[in-house]
C-alpha cells in the first residue's frame, strides 16, 4: 500500500471516529439527558459541548499548520476520548480549569463584541439590500428607456 493510501485510510478512520464518538454518542446522551432532566448530567453535556466546539476550532486551524506532525490524528482520536470519558472527565477539567475562568473574565468584552457585530451585520445587509433595490431599480429603468425607443424605432420604420 502507498503511503497516500495509509493517509486516506487514516482520514477515513478519524473522521468517522470523530463523527461517531465526537458528535453523534455525545448528541445522543445529550438528548437522553434533557429528556431525564438531570441536572449534574446537563451540566457534564454543556461542558462537553463547549470544549469540543473550541477543540473543531482549534482542530481546523492545527489541521492546516501541524498535520505533518508524527501521530497527529492519533493524538486526535486519544484526545477525543480523554474528552468524552467519564473516568478522566478531560471536558470538565478543560472547562474548570481554563475554559470558564478565561470566558468569565473576558464575557463583557465577548457580549460588547457580539452586539456590535450584530450591529454592523445589520448596517451591512440593509446597505447591501439598498445598493441591491437601486441596482435593480437602475436596470429596470435602463431596460424600459431601451425597450422604449427600440419599438419607437421599429415602429417608426414599418411606417
């Protein structure tokens, strides 16, 4: 087998690793534990939830830089399970070690941020909605002086 072939199986493994034991086990328990209404179990899913999404950000940027690297997917798949395991509860340590205390000491900057965006992505549509209406508004002209002096053209030459 080549090498490239190792890397595609590689990926396959992994990403259906990922998809299964990141996403769908973590979802399905989530689900289970909302519908039971345990509280210390929704807890431990939010947790969970939290620190894989900053993991796929932080995946997708190490995937581009550091893939190279020897055992980087198994590394992946190991920290995956450290996440999710109840044994090591690696989601909550994240979360109470660093994810909490550096969100709560920066969560008015992150919501002041957030509204802002919010502002401007609302500024940016109706601006770009507007330039869009006057574009629209210019071709129709445009397309009805033409329509009119082609059939005053036409209508003149059957004359």
């Amino acid at each position: 087998m080549s090498s490239f072939t190792v890397v595609l199986i590689s990926l396959l493994i992994l990403f259906t690793f990922r998809l299964v034991f990141g996403m769908l086990y973590p979802a399905y328990y989530s689900y289970k534990t909302v519908k039971t209404k345990n509280v210390k179990e929704y807890v431990r899913w939010m947790m969970y939830w939290i620190v894989f999404a900053l993991y796929t950000v932080i995946e997708t940027i190490a995937d581009l830089t550091v893939a190279w690297f020897p055992l980087y997917y198994e590394l992946k798949i190991a920290f995956v399970i450290w996440l999710l395991s109840p044994y090591t509860k690696g989601a909550s340590l994240i979360y109470r070690k660093f994810l909490h205390p550096f969100l709560s000491s920066k969560e008015r900057e992150i919501d002041d941020y957030i509204v802002q965006a919010k502002e401007k992505g609302y500024e940016t549509v109706v601006n770009f909605g507007r330039q869009g209406l006057n574009l629209a508004a210019s071709a129709a002209v445009t397309a009805a002086v033409k329509d009119f002096w082609l059939t005053s053209a036409l209508l003149l030459q059957s004359i």
